[in-house]
C-alpha cells in the first residue's frame, strides 16, 4: 500500500517517451520528475514541453523516483531495467520486455528479490474494443483466430524485426484469449528494406487444436491493425484502430431489430451487430493500471512473464522462419 504522490521518471526522450510524459502528467497523485536520454538535448527538449527537469545521468533520476517507464530501444531494455529495480524503482517497460529469454527471466527474478512490480507495455490489452470483448463474450474456447497488423515503413522500431516491433502485441493477446500450449508452429518472413524481418506470417496451433494465424507487416501503404476470432457459432471481428466490434451470429428465431440479417437457409439465419466502443487512451489507461498496482497492490494486469511468454513465442517464431530459409 502507498498513499504518498509517487515520483515518477521517463527514460527515453523519443516519440514513445514522450507519450508517457504526456500521460503520466495526467494521472493524478503522480509527480512527473523528469527525463532522462543519452541525449540530453532531446530530453531537454522534452523536459521543457512538462516543465520538469531533464537529467544528465541516469543514475541521478533513478535515485529521485518510485517508479519509472523505460521507453528506448529494445536491446536497452535489460540493463535499465535493472538499474532501476536496484535503485528501488517499480519499472515500466514498453514491449517487448527484452529481445531474449535469458534477460527477460533475469527481470523476473530480480523484480521478486527486491519486491518490486513491473508491467511491460503491450498497450491492446487497453484497446477498449478488446477489453469490451474479452469483458463480454467468452473467446477462450476460439477454434481459429486471425490478426493483421500493418504499418508504413518508419525508421523507429528498426533496431528489431518485425516479429518484436508489430506482432508481438497481436501474440500477446492470443496469448490473453488461448491459455493453452502451443503444440506446433509454421512460420514465414522476409526482410525487405532493412536487415531485420519486415514482413511475416506465422500460423500456431494449440493443445486444444485451435489455430490463430497471425500477419506483420511494416512495408504496408496502409495502416491495418484487425482480430478476427471464431467461435463455433459466433465471430467476432475487432478493428482496434477505430474501436469498433462487429459480431456474426448463428440464430434459430428471428433476429430482434437491432440485428442485420445477413443469410438465412432453412431454419437458420447470420445476424450482424455493430458495437462502438467509448473512445480512451489506451497509453493513459495502462499507465493508470500500473500506477495504481503501485498504490494498493492490486495484480500487475501485463506483468514481467506475461512479456516473457510473448516474446519467448515471437522467438520460436523466428526460429521457423530463419529454418524456412535454409531449406
């Protein structure tokens, strides 16, 4: 339990970085205390849109705060997070929590020695559109899942594949609805204009024989970010892009007026509904969560080996595509 205004720090004064300043300044019995970067111009420059202060060593903002976000490159992660634990911070880190097994396990366990929390930033679990489904229909028994993530080519993100930049979030909510193991993988990728994988599909099956196919790509002229998921006789269709649900459904009577008739044969009929979910920052709302996790203790909703699971995944993933392209 911790009534007292937690002092709050971002490291990493980038396009990521700046978003959890921003939000972090609204979110109350929280004090922004400042920014640190490699860069201390940037995060100067940063510093000064919150009006706080920007720190010229790490060690000396970590020394000042309760909890911090980390918000730089991937392979950063690890050695800042665990600086962070030992200087007796909570620690939230944007996804993926590492870039391997080993760093990430280590978090783990250093976070359990030292008793502190950490969330790691797979931002559509706070998709209100997710949350609404998973809040309101029951999709753990899913027998097929489908997601699409596509992004424009943008220089941020590059410093890992496509697999640990875009869809590492769709794994970790399959990970979220499907909880079961995984029993085989097929995977595909190739790289395109940088040295990582740019493009990929890789297709799970799980213990209970459901499958989720999933797409990445960051070579797209469009920005698509869809879940589809199928039940026996009901599909839900998730564009967390515009937070909206649709619904298909299997009925036997006559559908009721809010539902669109979309096929009928004999005795059954395909109705449609449409949901649109309230709009809300997903950012604010998972930094909220973390915040008060801090505040009354309550479970970490993405912890440390959520992040473990779904990078240990998007590894195996991998795997299959470097062994496809050896073959």
């Amino acid at each position: 339990m911790q009534s007292k205004k937690i002092q709050y720090g971002v490291i990493g004064a980038g396009h990521i970085g700046n978003y959890h300043a921003q939000q972090i300044k609204n979110i109350a019995n929280v004090k922004l205390i400042g920014i640190y970067d490699v860069n201390f111009k940037q995060a100067q420059k940063i510093a000064d849109l919150y009006n706080v202060e920007a720190f010229n060593s790490l060690s000396s903002l970590l020394e000042t705060c309760d909890a911090v976000s980390v918000a730089t490159p991937a392979q950063t992660h690890f050695k800042i997070a665990i600086l962070a634990l030992q200087n007796n911070c909570h620690v939230f880190i944007e996804k993926p929590i590492t870039t391997n097994l080993q760093e990430a396990e280590a978090i783990i366990q250093e976070a359990e020695t030292l008793n502190k929390l950490v969330q790691v930033g797979h931002i559509e679990r706070f998709n209100p559109a997710f949350a609404y489904l998973l809040t309101h229909q029951n999709i753990s028994s899913s027998r097929f899942i489908e997601s699409e993530r596509l992004a424009p080519f943008n220089q941020r993100g590059l410093d890992v594949n496509v697999l640990l930049d875009l869809m590492i979030h769709d794994i970790d909510l399959i990970l979220c609805i499907k909880n079961c193991g995984v029993k085989n993988i097929e995977a595909i990728g190739i790289n395109v204009l940088s040295k990582n994988i740019d493009l990929a599909n890789a297709r799970i099956t799980f213990e209970d024989n459901s499958v989720a196919n999933l797409t990445a790509s960051r070579i797209s002229d469009t920005s698509v970010r869809k879940l589809r998921i199928f039940n026996k006789q009901q599909y839900f269709s998730l564009n967390l892009q515009n937070h909206s649900v649709d619904s298909y459904s299997v009925k036997t009577k006559n559908p009721n007026k809010q539902s669109q008739l979309i096929f009928s044969n004999q005795n059954k009929s395909i109705v449609h509904n449409k949901t649109s979910v309230p709009k809300q920052n997903a950012l604010y709302e998972e930094l909220a969560s973390f915040i008060s996790s801090i505040q009354t203790g309550k479970k970490i909703m993405v912890d440390a080996s959520a992040g473990t699971e779904a990078i240990k995944l998007a590894l195996l993933i991998q795997k299959k595509i470097h062994e496809s392209t050896q073959t």
